[in-house]
C-alpha cells in the first residue's frame, strides 16, 4: 500500500468504492453519495477541492446540518493497486490548536473489504512528515471508544491518550478519546 494524491488515474476505483456504499466521512454516511455527485457534475473540480492547503474551498457542512469554515487541508488516498482509503490532514496555520468543530488533525477511513491489512497504520506514519511540512509539532487524533482497531492505529504510530471527552452537540455529544502524536524530527 502507499498514498497516492488523488488523481484521474486513480478516481474509477474511488467511484467504485464510494458506489459498493463506502463513505469518506465517518460521521455522515450521506458523504459518499454527495461525493459520486460532486464527480458526476465536475471530477477534476472535485480531485482538486481534495487539495486545500489555503483553504478556499466551500464551507463544511456537520453532521447537525450546520456549516463552519473550511480549514486549510488535504486528502491521500490509500493505493494497493486499487483504492483502499482516505486519510485526511487538515490544520489551523501557526498554532496545533483547532477549532471546536474539528475534532483532530487527522481523520482516515479504510474500505472494509481492505480492513485488517495494516494500511491505516501505514498512511497515518507516511502522513506524519506531511504534517510536519505544515509546521505541526504533534497532530490531535479522535476515535471513538469502542473503536479498538483506531485506537491500535494511532497508538502503534506513537500515538498517546490525553483525554476521553464529549463531543460537542453538532458532532453528536459522543463520548470520544482524543491522542496526540509528537511528530519527531527524524518524521520531517
């Protein structure tokens, strides 16, 4: 596996990964077909608002509905010789800290057909230098308590819990645990 930037070469496996009901967003399932819309409108539009380091893309949109702005960002994608899954990095310039309605640094999703492989182990560790690019120290991760396998991917990269919360009520009030990974120089 390795992470691949989004591309045209690779966006029919993406298609069809997004069309067997595989969603990028975790927390809203509904993203996936919003997605197959935006490539069915514009695919080169879309391949490149997954890009977004000045953030000038459209508002987000949270899981209650509302809209808050987009921060600066990107997506990889996971490649085994077809798409295997999204890992995203997004940031708040000159500062570790985010916003209340961004709950990490990164999030990733693997398809569950190519779970179990280690690819999400191996995309957080190749992303880590790219955060590091971005003048981050350490990068905030969240997951949901009972998610066991997350919790195994951000600890096997380094990977320390700091704290179990709750979200806030437009990310759905979950119990959630947040970790921090220093990004060491060696990363960079």
């Amino acid at each position: 596996m390795r992470l691949v930037w989004p591309a045209r070469e690779y966006l029919s496996s993406y298609v069809a990964a997004l069309q067997r009901g595989w969603s990028p967003n975790n927390m809203r399932q509904e993203a996936g077909s919003e997605e197959l819309a935006r490539i069915t409108v514009n695919a080169e539009a879309f391949l490149a608002s997954l890009v977004d380091r000045a953030a000038k893309g459209a508002a987000v949109k949270l899981p209650d509905g509302s809209v808050v702005r987009r921060l600066p960002g990107y997506s990889r994608w996971m490649w085994d010789g077809e798409f295997c899954g999204r890992i995203q990095l997004r940031w708040e310039p000159g500062t570790e800290a985010l916003p209340p309605y961004c709950l990490g640094h990164i999030g990733y999703s693997v398809v569950p057909w190519k779970q179990r492989r280690g690819y999400a182990t191996r995309a957080l560790r190749e992303l880590l230098p790219g955060a590091a690019a971005e003048g981050l120290r350490y990068v905030e991760i969240t997951t949901d308590l009972d998610n066991v396998p997350s919790q195994r991917v951000i600890e096997r990269n380094g990977g320390v819990l700091v704290e179990e919360f709750v979200a806030p009520e437009a990310l759905g009030n979950g119990r959630k645990l947040r970790y921090r990974v220093h990004i060491s120089p060696r990363s960079s």
